[in-house]
C-alpha cells in the first residue's frame, strides 16, 4: 500500500526526472567523442583549426584570441620608456584639425608673368580669388611690386620652364602637406571657381590624379598624353609627393619649350601617369575662346558646362565671362530652388500635419514662436523718408545709409515679384509707400511688411491705382568662416586704470581683485595708475594730496610683490577726456603694447584677460566689451539677501550697452587712428571732450570693431557720476547707463508698489 502511494505520488514527475537522465547521458556520450583521440576533422592541411560554426573566434588557452586573430579583441599596450633615451614632452599642436593630420581641400596656384601682372592677374584676384580658400600667384620677376590684395612669389628667373620647376618645388615644400588637391592655373584662364570646388569635393583623395583638357605631345606617343596649361589642371597630393624626387631629374633630362608639356612629359616618365579629361564619373569640361568672341551671345551646351575658359585676351572679356557665369549659376540656383519648393510641398501633405505644417516661404525656417510676452519681436516702422525706430532712442530720423538702401531695394524687388507674376495682364508701377514695417527674426532673417501705392497698367492700356500688401523676406544666408589671423594667448596686457576723486572709494576692491586674479597667478598683466587731478587739488597737492590712500595701498602691493612695480601718472584737467588721457598714456608705451582700458568697478580676472589677447588682433580688431552691470542691491533684494550667488548674478543684473569704458587695442592701432584725428580736427582740441576711443577706431580706422557682451566682465552696482562738462551724447550715455542700472522692470515694480502700499498706511 505504501509503494503505491508513493509512486502515485512521484508519477507527476516521473517525465521530468527521465528528460534530465537522458539530457545528461547525451551530453557525457558527446564529450566522449568531441575530446577523443581521432584526428580533428577541422584541421586543415596546414593542421590550423578553421573557425567554428556560429562565427565564434578560436581562442588560445590563456583566453587570449588564437593566431592571426589579434585585432579582434583590444589589448593594453603598458607604456614603456627606454631610460637610456632623453625625454622628450610631446608638443600638442593648437587646433585639433592639425593634430589629427587633416588637410585642406584645394590649394590654388596662378602663373603670371611681367606683362600681365597688373592687368590680367588682378582680374582674376577680383573675380575668383575669394571664391578659393587659398590662392597664391607665381611669376619669374625679380623684386616685383605687388598688387593691392594679392600674395605673389617671385621665382627670379621668367624662363617658362624654370619657372614651372620652382613652382611645383615651393608649392610641395610649403603646401604639400597642408591640402588634398592643388589646382594650377595661367592668369589668361577663367575658371569657375565653384564648379572646380565642387568638382573635388566629388574625387577619391587616396588615387594619383593628373585631371585636365588632355592634349597630345607633337610626334610622340598616341597613348600618352599632357595637360593644357591654358584650360588648368587638377593634381592630387598623393601625385604631387611622388612627384617632387624626380623634379630635378626632369629639369636636367627633358627638353620643351612649353611648361605644360615639360610637366607632362615629366609625369608620364618618372610616375606612368598620363593626363585624363575625366575621372570616377567627373568630367573636366573646357572650352577654348574663338577671336573676338561675345560671352552673352555664346550657348552652346559646352560653354554652359565648361569649368574653364581660354584663352583671355584682356581685362575686359575676363569681367564679361565673371558676369555672364555669375547670371548662369544664378539662374541654376533659382531653378533649384523652385525643385526643391515642389518637393517639400508634395512631400507636406504626408506629414502629420499635412498642408497646414507648410510655411512661407517654402524652404525657409518657421518665424519664431515667443513662449513670453518679453520674447515678442517688435516691429520697426518706416516710410521712404523716416525711421520711427532710432539707434540713438529718439522717436523719428532721417532714414539714410544703409537703412535706405535696404528699403529702397526691398521696394524693387516686390515691384520686381509682382510684375514677375502677373506680367504680361497686369503691369505695375509704384508711386508711393504707405507704411513699411520690418523685424529681425533670428531663426530665418529680416521680414518686411509693405503697404504700397501702385498704378496698374492692362495690356490695353487702362490704368488703376490700388493699395497691395506685400510680405517679403531676406533669409539668412550660409554661415561663412571669416579667417582671422593667429594670436596666442602669452601676449603681456597692460591694463590702463584713470581715477577721480569721485572713484577713490572703489579702489581698494580693484586692487585686491587685480592682485588676487594677476599678481598671485603670475599672469603676464601690468598696470598703470592714471590719477585725474582737479586743478584745485592740483595747487594744494603739497600739502593734501587726494590719492595719498591709494599711492599708500600701491606700495603696500609693491613690497609685498617684490618683483612687481605699479606706477602711476599724474594728469591736471577739469574735463578727463578719456582721448586725451590715452594721449598721454600711449607716448609712454612702446607701439607694440596691448592696452586693457579699464574702469574702477572692473573685477579684472584672468578668463576675461584670455579673451582680451584672443580677440585684439594687431592691425585687424579692436575688442569694446560690454560688461554686465549688477542692479541696485537695495531694490533687488529689499534686506531679503545681501548679495547674490556667483551661480546666479546674470538674473540680478545687466549687459550695459551705454558704456564705452572698457576696450582692448594695440597702441599701433591706436596711433595710427589718431593720426588721422589729428589732421581732421586740425588742432580744435575742444572736439576731443565729446569723443571716446570708440569713436575714434570707428571713424578714423580700417580695424574691425569687435563689440560683444563679456560675462567674464562683471561689475558691482554703482551710482557713477556724470560729468556736465562733457559733450551732450557722452553725458547722456552715462545718465542711462546709471537709470537702467538701477534695477530691472519688475523690481521697480515692486518697490513702487511696496512704497504706495507704505503712503497708504
């Protein structure tokens, strides 16, 4: 009885127990026969073992992967550096682009000589050289006088030949490793600069490339072929490294007349390589200009597509090529455009927001969409005469400049649209703009809004005056890099401090923060004390002087820096013009010195002096700085906190665009700029009280202006005190500078409001 119940007990699991003896007993019989001693039969005839089903990797016995196998896992390479060798601190190069080894896509080299160097050269400097990233001209002249805006190398030696030689060696020694193709060109040649550069961008780099109009030697090899100088050529910087050990063999061993030839024939000896018209589905189109031949009356296909364009007789006919290639591309790009609008309009009614997503223009970013009333855009009205928007606050000036070019254009080219769509019905001409409204949206450009008087005209002669709305648009164009020259970041600043007796009280927390941020950080800035005397403190200086506290705290500093010396000039004015006193400060520093005008409130730090060297270039930029000023602590914060986080200051202040107080600029820059003052103002120093260093870069240099907002400049709030005798734009500057200082629009709100609150109690 027992034994039955105990298997109807166990008969539930009876399937399970026998399943795990059979598995077991199937795996021992399979271990048996993988690991016995017959022969494997997945050795092969080398006895290697092949790879195993599944894609699985043999693995040596340590775990470490098999022969042969090595880049399938990662090993830890120990560094290891062999004593007996000096070491040596690996030097990182400054943009990471150079230190990866990238190159640059297209070098651009242009053969001239001394008859066409002021003359041809120069047109294609005006037409195509700002098109190529970089362009250099070549000729045999010796001590030869260099055009406006162009880099010429003078060889020495107007020989074709040689001078084709000593091309190809300096554009190898000073390029070679620096760019990916290199075009060669002769200045009676147009190339369409745009199609050379897309044609590039199109060609496999890693190939040895002699791309050209091929042309045949005179009784040579049909098979062999060389590029026309004329048309250009394109060599790849593989080619051109294979190139350069038989240069000199060439230029002792094969005799021509034409370099382009020589070039050939050179390539084709030493590398095998012959000239090819087209590569990797790209083709080299040129076309070869008859006598006395009209580029606008020219339309053939092939001088549609050619890439380049010879020969160039004069000036003349390179500007009518520009400009009939210019209308081509144009017109290329509208009909591409007008491709790309249909697309994106079928494409819209599959999307989930169908025809109601689709914006205007097609192609052009959506305005943009404030989340709060103070990110609304306001618009800016204008007629053909006036602006109710002015730079300077006023209600209403004169529109003019550039403002009136704008406007006047705008007008043209709605004009230009409507007659474009309603032509030949309907033919419109303005008389007169009603309202013109206009904004800046960031995210696609400027918008503009017209109400315009027109007459329109019909095809039978009737004429009507009506009022249309239009809505145009200028969209942002491509984003352009700007090449800048090179600056470094160990340049020495010498930063310039003016003081008044009104500033006395604020001393003391810019000295602490210039030597907590410069002199205990060892960085390479100086500073110069400019003390602005009244001349009745100027007469009772012997007996009280209104800077001996802070000449006091200057030798304080000095002992305790032992190698830092402060000195300080001493200046008698009743007006401180601050060109006057640059005047004085300038005399006394070499032309080489880079100036950090700064002000009594300025925290000097060292993230925001980093940003004076880099952005003050010699002879290009000067860099005007707009700081950001704290609000009035006592209407921000109404005794709930004494000051504010280092995390949060930007809420509890503002970028003060009314003050002109801090600038960085060489003393080069700057006298250059005054001179030219100085021959304008012819000795009318009263002209000087109403000028800042500002005025002076902008209307007496060629320098660019670099005016940003630093918020690595920060200063504490301060009642400044405006002088009168200053000119009237000067002092009304600092007037608002101390109004929009106070607080912003919903702290005085609430002070207001708290102050009504107290009154009605």
């Amino acid at each position: 009885m027992r034994l039955a119940a105990l298997l109807a007990a166990l008969r539930p699991v009876l399937p399970l127990v026998l399943g795990l003896s059979l598995g077991c007993s199937l795996s021992l019989l399979r271990a048996s026969w993988s690991h016995g001693a017959g022969e494997d039969p997945c050795l092969g005839a080398a006895g290697r073992a092949g790879p195993p089903a599944g894609g699985a990797q043999p693995e040596a016995g340590d775990g470490r992967p098999g022969q042969g196998h090595e880049d399938f896992r990662p090993r830890i390479v120990p560094y290891y550096r062999d004593p007996n060798k000096p070491y040596k601190k690996v030097l990182r190069t400054r943009y990471i682009q150079t230190e990866l080894g990238f190159h640059e896509r297209l070098f651009v080299a242009v053969l001239t000589s001394k008859a066409t160097l002021n003359t041809l050269a120069v047109a294609v400097n005006k037409t195509v050289a700002h098109h190529f990233p970089r362009l250099l001209y070549f000729t045999g002249l010796r001590s030869a006088k260099v055009p406006h805006g162009m880099v010429l190398v003078a060889h020495g030696d107007e020989r074709p030949i040689w001078l084709m030689y000593e091309t190809m060696y300096y554009i190898h020694q000073h390029f070679g490793s620096d760019y990916d193709w290199f075009y060669i060109m002769q200045d009676d040649t147009y190339a369409q600069a745009e199609q050379v550069k897309a044609l590039v961008t199109h060609l496999s780099i890693n190939q040895d490339v002699y791309l050209g109009r091929a042309e045949e030697f005179i009784g040579g090899d049909e098979q062999a072929r060389y590029c026309h100088g004329g048309f250009g050529y394109l060599l790849s910087r593989s080619l051109l490294l294979k190139l350069h050990p038989h240069l000199d063999s060439c230029r002792n061993e094969i005799l021509s007349v034409r370099p382009d030839e020589w070039l050939g024939r050179c390539i084709i000896d030493f590398l095998g390589i012959s000239c090819i018209s087209q590569l990797q589905g790209q083709h080299y189109h040129t076309y070869e200009l008859a006598k006395n031949a009209e580029p606008e009356k020219e339309e053939e296909e092939e001088f549609q597509a050619a890439l380049a364009v010879h020969p160039v007789s004069d000036v003349t006919l390179m500007y009518r090529l520009h400009k009939h290639f210019s209308r081509i591309q144009l017109e290329r790009a509208y009909q591409e455009i007008q491709e790309l609008q249909m697309q994106i309009r079928n494409l819209t009614s599959l999307t989930p927001a169908g025809e109601a997503g689709l914006t205007w223009p097609v192609g052009i970013n959506a305005p943009f969409l404030p989340k709060t009333r103070f990110e609304v855009i306001s618009w800016d009205y204008f007629t053909e005469q006036y602006l109710f928007s002015c730079p300077d606050g006023s209600p209403k000036c004169e529109l003019s400049g550039a403002s009136k070019a704008d406007v006047s254009d705008i007008i043209e080219s709605a004009l230009e649209q409507l007659n474009s769509r309603y032509q030949p019905l309907l033919r419109f001409s303005k008389r007169q703009l009603l309202n013109g409204y206009r904004r800046f949206d960031p995210t696609r450009g400027m918008e503009y809004t017209l109400d315009l008087l027109l007459e329109a005209v019909t095809q039978k002669g009737h004429s009507h005056v009506l009022v249309k709305r239009v809505s145009l648009v200028r969209p942002l164009s491509k984003v352009e890099i700007i090449p800048m020259p090179y600056v470094t970041e160990a340049t020495r600043v010498q930063l310039v401090l003016p003081l008044t007796v009104q500033d006395l009280d604020f001393v003391a927390n810019f000295l602490d923060m210039y030597a907590m941020n410069t002199l205990d950080t060892h960085d390479n800035a100086l500073l110069t004390l400019l003390f602005i005397y009244h001349p009745y403190d100027a007469q009772r200086v012997s007996q009280v002087d209104v800077f001996a506290g802070v000449k006091t705290m200057v030798g304080e500093l000095e002992k305790r820096y032992a190698e830092v010396k402060i000195p300080w000039i001493s200046v008698k004015t009743e007006v401180p013009s601050q060109v006057k006193l640059m005047d004085i400060v300038s005399k006394k520093h070499p032309v080489d010195t880079l100036f950090f005008l700064a002000s009594v409130w300025t925290e000097i730090n060292m993230e925001f002096l980093n940003r004076c060297r880099m952005n003050t270039i010699s002879n290009w930029q000067v860099f005007f700085p707009v700081h950001f000023q704290e609000f009035n602590p006592a209407l921000v914060y109404r005794g709930e906190q004494t000051a504010s986080s280092s995390t949060d200051f930007l809420r509890d202040g503002h970028f003060d665009r009314h003050s002109f107080a801090e600038a960085c600029f060489y003393n080069s820059d700057y006298m250059t700029a005054r001179t030219k003052l100085a021959a304008d103002i012819l000795d009318r120093d009263e002209v000087l009280e109403g000028m800042e260093v500002f005025d002076v870069f902008l209307h007496y240099s060629g320098l660019h202006l670099f005016r940003a907002v630093e918020p690595g400049l920060v200063q504490k709030y301060a009642l400044r005190s405006c002088n009168p005798r200053l000119s009237e734009e000067l002092y009304h500057r600092c007037v608002l500078s101390n109004l929009e200082g106070l607080a912003s629009r919903s702290h005085l709100a609430m002070a207001l409001f708290e102050q009504e609150q107290a009154n009605s109690t």
